[in-house]
C-alpha cells in the first residue's frame, strides 16, 4: 500500500526518509494533490534503465520498419555517397 503524507510532514525529514525502500515510495501531497515521490535510489537506477531498454528497442523497431519499407544500399554505395 502505497505511503501518501502530505508535504508539511517533510520536516520531519527523517522519519520520512526511513520510510522509503526499495518498492515502497512515499508520496508527498500539497494542497491534497500529488506533488512529488521518494523513491529508493536503487529503485529508481533500475527504472532508469528499463526506460533507457524501452527507448532504444523502439528506436530499433523502427529501424526494421524503415529497411522493410525503404531497404538498404550497399557498403560500396554508401560510401561513395558519403564520399569516403
């Protein structure tokens, strides 16, 4: 379940802090609406990651959907293209 204190509870820092881990965020409210998240640093690396593997597997989706699409040239085409 997930931790949800409002944002005036942050001075008491500690007591927050202790509470975040690793799958257990705290979320801070203000005003009664989310305003930010602690997360665990490990937590969040991995997430990072995931996002970083997303990215790049779509960007390698659409690179297989342009050659299927538009094909390739030779290495010797495009060579002379780039002038090399």
């Amino acid at each position: 379940m997930p931790s949800i204190k409002p944002i005036s509870e942050l001075k008491n820092y500690t007591s927050i802090v202790n509470q975040v881990s690793y799958g257990n965020r705290v979320y801070l409210t203000k005003n009664g609406h989310g305003h930010c998240a602690l997360i665990d640093i490990g937590e969040l690396d991995e997430l990072e990651k995931k996002v970083a593997l997303l990215q790049l597997m779509t960007k390698l989706s659409d690179a297989k959907a342009s050659v299927k699409e538009e094909g390739t040239i030779s290495a010797d085409d495009l060579e002379k293209e780039l002038g090399v």
